[in-house]
C-alpha cells in the first residue's frame, strides 16, 4: 500500500534513528507470525516523533526491536535499524548493551515493575553511570543525587537513600527518567512512559522530557495509544494499525488533513482532541433542584480510617455532599489518594461511614441490615475499571451473567438463560461468543460482558468505576455510546468516575471533583468547564491533553 506522507521533513541532516523495510514476527507453536510488517520512519536530533495505534498495531514490538529487547520468541525477519549511521539490527545481547543507556535509553511504561524493590533509589541510578565507566564509589552516589534534583524530586539526598515503595508513582517516574537521561543519549524511546499516572502528574513528566530534550538536543520516540498527548507533545505522527503504517508526517497536518479512514477514525474518537456542543443530557438538569426525584442524595459524608488516637489516623473522605438527578450522568473526579473510590464503596454500601447520611431512591442506607441489605444491591451495580481481571477466567460468558441472578432470583432454568441471552444481546455481543471464556474476548467485548452482568439484575444505578480507562481510544468510544444509548432506553442513573476529564466531558451531565478527600467544586459540566471556581480543579483541566491542534466535532469527520 502507499502510505501517506503529509508534509516535507523539518530538516536535511543525517537521522538519529533510520528505520527501514522493519519486519518483525513472532514464533509460537503454530509457526511464525508476522506483526510488524516493511515499515520505515526516521527520528531526527532533538525531534519528537510519536507511535501511535491500539493495542495489535504493532508499536510496542517496533520499540522493542529498536531497543533490542523483544520479548521471547520475538524476531526481527528483515530491515534495519541504522543508530547515529550505524546498522545495529544484527547486534548481539552483548553489544547492544555497550550503547544501551550511552547511546540510547528506554523509560519504561510502568515504574513500579521497573525499579529494583530492594536496592535504595541512589544506588539505582549510580548503577548506570558505574555499569558504563563514567564514575565509581563516592563520586557516582554525588553524580546519582544531582541526577534526582535535575528531574525535579524534592530531597534528593533523601530520596537516594528510600526504597521504590517509599515514592509515589510520579516521584519513580523521575527516577527512571533520571536513569535514562544519566549519560545524554542520543535517543529516549519512551514507551507509555505516564500511562499510569494522574493527569497533572502525567503533565509534569511530560514537561520534564521536553525540557530535557531540549538542553541536550535528544531525540525522542513517543510511543503511546494516547492520541492527546501525542499530539501536544510530537514534532512528527506514525500511525500504526495492524504492523502497517496507514500515514506519517508533521503532527499538525495529520490533525487538520487526515488523508486515511484509520487515521480520520482514532482522531474522531479521541475525546480530548475535540471540541464542541456538549452531549445533550439524559435527562435536562434544573437550575432549581427538586429533591424528589434526586435518586442519589450524600449529605456530609466522612470516613477515617484507624481508631481515635491513633497516631495513623487517616481521613479520606471529608465532609463530601452531592445529589445525581434520577436517570442523569454525575462523574466524581479526581486523583489518586482524592477519596473517589471510597466514596462510591460507600454509596454502593460496601462500607458504612464515620459520619453522614446516603439515601438511594429514598432509602437510608444506614437503616438497611440483613436481607434488606442484601436484596438492596440489586437496585445498585458496580462496573469495574479492568475487563481483563474482573471477569472469572474459568467460566464462559453466559455463566458470568447468569450468577447474580442465582444470588437474587429464582427463575426457571429455561427463563433464566433467556434472559441473560436477552441482556448479552442488549450489550450487542453476538450469540456465538455466549459459550466461550473471557481470554477468547477482546476488551472491548469483555467490558460489555461486565456491562451485561451489572444489568441482568435490572438495576437503576450503575457505579462505573474507572470503565473505559484500560480501552483503546476507538473502543472507548464504542462503551461510551453503549453506555449512552443504554440510558436512554432504559432510564438508568450512572455515577462514574474517573480520572479523565476528556471522557467525563463527553459523558456526564453534572460533576464533583474531589482533591485530598475534601469536594472542591460540583456543579453542570457546562459551568465547571467553562468557569471553574477552584484552582485544583483549573489546573485539571488545563493538563488535559490535546489543547494544542483542537478540532471542532463534525458528523463527516469520521465517514470513510
């Protein structure tokens, strides 16, 4: 296929990184398997290029073989790899780690399995500069901590003494960046390098790459399924899907002039990339409330963890009041530690609070014992954030759904499947996948299983905790119109929250956003977006990604 190119590269001079005719297979027992298939791209000094693509596209793989460390029986069948002019495809183990932090660095995806648990964060960092002679005993631990203050940790003496566990994720982040910066490489290849993390902090490890891309002139390959970050952070975009590159070019002619029908699509869906008239609500929010027909009501809700006097005492949840109109969306937003997960175990009754009042469709929660509780939850259900880990593996798709109506209902055998299969089908998950078990789903599919399940019982509300945020940017969009469409056929009230303000923009009517355990702002989506009256809330929403090329929703951006 042609692929298109869109804009005349930045500059003439020779290419950090030069890839080309790249083919990448993987051998299993049923033989080898092609999933990166003849691309070429180049990175430049000091230039940003972005990977894009969902999960299968192959940009993880292409990463790898850049770096050198494909997985287990991962191969590279054809290409090369040229670093700084120099053909490396072919290296072996041994010499690649010669360059492998002098020449070219990886910051890994996930900082809590790419630190050594058991060795102090300094002794982490000076590892590199001894492993590749720059400097030994005392001079790599001063070297090491001035390393941790040029990222940005506060303390770094004290930091070089902790362990991983003692540092937030952020604050590990920085040390893998330290680490990979150590000896100005040539080229970063960043792999998700915040995918993890909050949104503020995201940014704040973003800017921290910038910056020191910049001041030593390294190149950067982004590798991300985030179309927003890719966008405000790359000099250049490669889509990828399927191992095939569908375009490349300069990120800004990508975002406005999409010349191919993946591309216009993953754009399309991306919610932090768009602009425009706001959803219109499930049910239009009054400017005056009326209590009757508020189906969730939190008044002054407080939770401590630990006994009075203790010295851990801890209080997650201070003094938080809301209410979500019956068949409405409300989102609770927040970051890690804000006290959002807390909340909702609370109003889904799983926990009973320290102090204040829920009532559900008029019922005090705090009044419920026993079989009243019990039969309560039917009313209440919770969709959990990961479809890959909150589904049994053992059983197939019709048993999953079928359980809750075995805790709650007896219904003749032959009606009891009937209705799970009606649900399944309301979900539009096709009949022929009904028999099989979860690792036979896709995500997507898997996440409309969890869905399915919530409903089966004919719930009023559903908790959807974190839902979309493990899918690709395309199925995400596919859950949220499900979810929206589901609403409005069946009047259900949601409460959702999340993380990404991207995703609550498009969905909720009505928002709370939680900083530190305490409610900060609540109000319409319209009027906390347009006119937020609390800082932390401000600064959320400005390290949203995808500020940088917005683009205006239009129903023919996405045909083709």
């Amino acid at each position: 296929m042609t692929v298109p190119v869109i804009g005349a590269l930045e500059s003439n001079t020779a290419p950090i990184l030069d890839v080309a005719g790249l083919r990448i297979g993987y051998r299993d027992k049923s033989g080898l398997r092609t999933v990166v298939h003849d691309i070429d791209f180049q990175v430049r000094a000091g230039e940003v290029v972005a990977l894009v693509g969902e999960s299968g596209s192959g940009k993880s793989s292409t990463a790898q073989a850049v770096i050198g460390l494909l997985p287990e029986g991962g191969l590279l069948q054809q290409g090369t790899i040229r670093l700084n002019g120099e053909e490396i495809g072919g290296w072996p183990q041994r010499r690649l780690d010669s360059i492998r932090g002098s020449v070219i660095s990886l910051v890994p995806q996930d900082p809590g399995n790419s630190l050594n648990p058991v060795r102090t964060i300094g002794d982490q960092v000076a590892e590199i500069l001894v492993v590749h002679g720059r400097a030994s005993g005392a001079a790599a631990r001063v070297q090491a901590i001035d390393l941790l203050e040029r990222v940005g940790l506060s303390q770094p003496q004290l930091r070089a003494k902790q362990y991983p566990h003692e540092l937030s994720g952020g604050m590990r982040q920085r040390v893998l960046i330290a680490i990979a910066m150590a000896l100005k490489p040539s080229l970063i290849i960043a792999d998700e390098p915040t995918s993890a993390l909050d949104v503020t902090v995201q940014r704040h490890i973003l800017d921290l790459i910038d910056d020191l891309r910049r001041e030593y002139g390294t190149a950067v390959l982004l590798v991300t399924h985030d179309l927003g970050i890719a966008v405000d952070r790359s000099d250049r975009l490669i889509v990828l899907q399927h191992g095939c590159i569908q375009e490349q070019g300069r990120t800004a002619d990508v975002v406005r002039h999409p010349q191919s029908a993946y591309t216009r699509r993953l754009l399309a869906d991306a919610p932090s990339l768009n602009v425009g008239p706001q959803r219109i609500p499930a049910r239009p929010i009054a400017s005056v409330p009326q209590p009757a027909d508020d189906i969730i009501v939190v008044d002054g809700l407080v939770q401590d963890f630990g006994h009075d006097g203790d010295a851990d005492r801890f209080r997650a949840v201070d003094d938080v009041s809301f209410r979500v109109r019956r068949g409405s969306t409300h989102a609770i937003v927040g970051e890690s530690g804000s006290g959002k997960t807390t909340t909702i175990r609370i109003v889904s009754a799983f926990q009973r609070p320290t102090s204040g009042k829920v009532v559900i469709d008029g019922l005090d929660l705090s009044s419920l014992r026993g079989e009243t509780l019990r039969l309560f939850r039917k009313k209440i259900q919770l969709v959990y954030q990961n479809p890959y880990g909150s589904l049994d593996p053992r059983q197939t798709i019709t048993t999953i759904v079928e359980e809750p109506l075995l805790n709650f209902e007896r219904l003749p055998r032959r009606e009891r499947l009937a209705k799970v299969a009606a649900t399944l089908d309301r979900v539009k998950l096709p009949a022929e996948v009904f028999q099989r078990r979860p690792h036979a789903l896709s995500g997507g599919q898997r996440q409309r299983v969890a869905i399915a399940r919530a409903l089966v019982l004919d719930p009023q509300i559903l908790v959807l905790d974190e839902a979309v945020s493990a899918l690709d940017v395309t199925v995400q969009a596919q859950i949220l119109d499900l979810l929206d469409e589901l609403q409005r056929e069946l009047g259900l009230t949601y409460l959702f929250v999340s993380h990404d303000l991207a995703v609550v923009r498009q969905i909720a009517d009505t928002v709370s956003v939680l900083n530190g355990g305490r409610l900060v702002e609540t109000g319409t989506i319209d009027d906390v977006f347009s006119n937020p009256q609390s800082p932390y809330t401000r600064e959320l929403i400005d390290a949203v990604p995808g500020k940088k090329f917005p683009r205006v929703i239009d129903s023919t951006i996405s045909a083709g």
